[in-house]
C-alpha cells in the first residue's frame, strides 16, 4: 500500500512541474514575405527573417515554365505548419503559379536555388539569411 500511494504521489508531483505544452504560433499575425521566382532569378535574391516569428512564404512563379523554392537545411531547421507543402526541400510551382507557406525559421544563413536543370548555372541562386 504505501508503495503505491509513493508511487501517486511522485505522478502527482510529475505532473504540476511537467513542462508547459509548446505555444502555438500566432499565425494570423504572421508576416507576410513574398518571393518571386522568374526566368532565371528569385526577387529578392536574399530572403530576410526573424527567428522565431511566424512568416508565411508567398511564393509566386512569374514565368511560364516551372521553376522551385530548394532549401533544404532551411526547411529542415524550420517549423511547418503544414510539413506535407514542403517536399524533400523544396516547393515546386507550375508556370504562373503561387504558394504560401507558413513556418516559425531558425536562426541561420541558408542557400537557396532551383533545382531545374540549368537554372543555378543561369543565375537562380540566392539565401534565406534568419537573424
């Protein structure tokens, strides 16, 4: 008997010191940061952030023929608020086509590129710089 009542107690005591659950981000105040992506540029070329704030990405592809939004380690340290709108890495937009997508980053400089061929040789770079 008294192991048990040891044993409630300690649960008892566990559960008014456990950790709070993880606030949710507050994404109707979420920044809005649009990104254009064009034949063969992103607008801006360097994406600025702010760690641990909510920002929807408006990714918008100007020209006709596809084009995606590769950022691998940025997506990887990044919280999704949907995980299935990023696909190994990157977006994929068709020709004239847009996206939002809202995430919490982390703090860091990270590449960012095409990954169609040809379009990095033709200048389709550029970075996601999160302070």
């Amino acid at each position: 008997m008294t192991r048990l009542v040891l044993c409630a107690a300690a649960f008892a005591a566990s559960a008014l010191f456990a950790a709070p659950a993880a606030a949710q981000p507050d994404w109707g105040n979420a920044a809005r940061v649009e990104v254009k992506l064009s034949s063969f540029a992103f607008d801006p070329k360097t994406v600025h952030l702010h760690a641990g704030q909510p920002v929807v990405l408006h990714l918008v592809n100007t020209g006709s023929g596809g084009h995606d939004f590769a950022a691998k380690e940025f997506f990887a340290a990044a919280t999704l608020r949907d995980p299935a709108s990023v696909e190994r890495g990157r977006v994929e937009l068709g020709g004239h086509e847009s996206r939002d997508i809202a995430l919490v980053p982390r703090a860091g400089r990270y590449a960012l590129k095409c990954t169609h061929m040809f379009h990095q040789t033709f200048g389709m770079t550029g970075q996601i710089v999160v302070d």
